[in-house]
C-alpha cells in the first residue's frame, strides 16, 4: 500500500493586516477549543479573524473577538458569533506566552486559523511588537523597491 501524501493544511482565515501593523517576533500553533457548529461553520470558510487578538486570562489563554458565523443547520444548538475561545497549548508554552505579554507592548495576534492534515482546527499566534508610521512607511518603500528592483533584472534578461 503506497503512502499518503500528507495534505497541505486548509485555510480557514489568515490575518493579512497583521504583518502591516505589527512586527512578529515568533510563531506558534495552538489548538482551540470549539462547538460542533462552530465546526461546521469554519468548514464553510467564512471566518474572520482580522479584528481578533489572544489574551491570557485566570492563567489560560484566550482568543477574543474573533468571527465565526453562525451555522443555519444547527437550529437553536447554535453558537454566539464572537465569544472568546479558549487556547489550548502546553503548559511551557502557555508560560512563556503569558509572561511575554506582561512585558511592554507585546500582544498576540492570531496570524491564520486553519485545519491540519488530522482535520483539527489550529490558529497560528505571532508574538508581536506594534509598528510605528515611520516603520509602515519603511516597510512599503522596501517592498517597492524589491518590486522594481526585480523588474529591472527581468528587463536586462
């Protein structure tokens, strides 16, 4: 019998706005403790995750504010569309994570919610360090400079 070819993970929502406003320090995955609508929901692919943000609160962390509609087959077993969701990580990772964010102006930003190749629902937290104007500006004149830069290579074959 011939092996699998281990499936790309599916994306469910990604946060392109994250990596403008801030700088990411670090990645990590977390699993996330959801409903069976909520399931159902994601499946769907409607989620939003651009207003979200991961906060640690009584010790755990929590993703807050982030949008999973609701699913029109569950009837009155449904779900609230924005309560917070809680994380589920190691107890090292958990650690590190809460004591990172009491530091000055770090916070966690959900980067992408996607389901593995398992089909679990995973997010992908950054830790992060918000940008200034003058760091946005910095960024755009770089990438356009990249841009033109490639294209000049192109012309010159």
């Amino acid at each position: 019998m011939a092996a699998k070819d281990a499936a790309p993970p599916r994306l469910i929502a990604q946060n392109r706005k994250a990596r403008h406003e801030y700088f990411i320090e670090d990645k990590l995955e977390a699993g996330i403790v959801l409903a069976g609508s909520e399931v159902k929901s994601l499946r769907e692919g409607r989620s939003n995750i651009a207003d979200a943000y991961a906060a640690e609160k009584d010790g755990e962390i929590w993703l807050v504010n982030a949008y999973i509609p609701e699913y029109k087959a569950a009837a009155h077993f449904g779900h609230e569309t924005r309560r917070p969701r809680k994380l589920l990580l190691h107890k090292r990772q958990r650690d590190r994570l809460i004591g990172e964010v009491q530091r000055e102006g770090v916070t966690l930003v959900p980067l992408s919610m996607y389901f593995n190749e398992r089909g679990i629902a995973k997010v992908e937290l950054g830790i992060a360090k918000g940008k200034h104007k003058y760091d946005k500006r910095e960024t755009v004149k770089k990438r356009d400079w990249e841009r033109q830069k490639a294209r000049l290579m192109r012309a010159k074959g």
